[in-house]
C-alpha cells in the first residue's frame, strides 16, 4: 500500500505541475497586450516546471511500472474541476460526480488487493 501511495504523490505532483503551468500560460495570454515581457516571464516559467515535470515522470517510471503510474494521473479529473471553479467557470453535478467516479475507480484498481 506505501508504494501505491508514494507513486500517488509523485504522479499527483506532476498533475498539479502540469495545471500550474496551465494556468501560467492563461495569464500570460490574459495580459500579453498589457505587458509582454512579463507574458514572456510567465511562458518561460510554464515551460522550466514542465522540465521539472518531465524529470519527476522519469523518476516515476523508474521506480513503478507505467501500468501503475500512467492511471493515477486520472487524478487530473477532480483537480481540474476544482481549477475551473476557481476561474469562476459553472461546474454542474453530472461534471462533479464524474470526476469523483473517475477518481474512485482508479484508486480502486491501484489499491485493492493483487493477492486474488
């Protein structure tokens, strides 16, 4: 169960990474015409945590088989709801439930017992 959980950790970074430099790059578009040199600040931090988040898969898929790794980034589902809410953007229950189901089916998959 502490491997399952320590690559839930390491694949959650690298979503929230991912988001992160997600937003950076929508900001950067949101004041591109009031001041580009500080969009072009934004873009160049998106693309150094993308590095950051290309070192930390590697790190993943060294230590935990892709078929383990690549499923937990279904955290990604919740979280982006999440972001959109914060971005004032209506979130409607279908969307909700949906990425909770998503969510509890690959922690199901990723820790139920492989001893069957």
């Amino acid at each position: 169960m502490k491997a399952g959980g320590d690559a839930l950790g390491i694949v959650t970074l690298t979503v929230l990474l991912q988001l992160v430099a997600a937003a950076l790059l929508k900001q950067a578009a949101l004041i591109a015409a009031a001041g580009l040199l500080l969009a072009l600040a934004l873009v160049a931090l998106a693309i150094g945590i993308h590095g950051l988040r290309f070192v930390l898969w590697g790190y993943a898929h060294r230590r935990w088989p892709l078929s383990h790794t690549y499923p937990l980034t279904a955290v990604f589902f919740p979280i982006v709801v999440g972001m959109a809410v914060f971005y004032g953007e209506q979130i409607r229950a279908p969307q909700i439930i949906g990425s909770l189901l998503i969510g509890l089916g690959v922690a199901w998959l990723t820790f139920r017992s492989h001893d069957a």
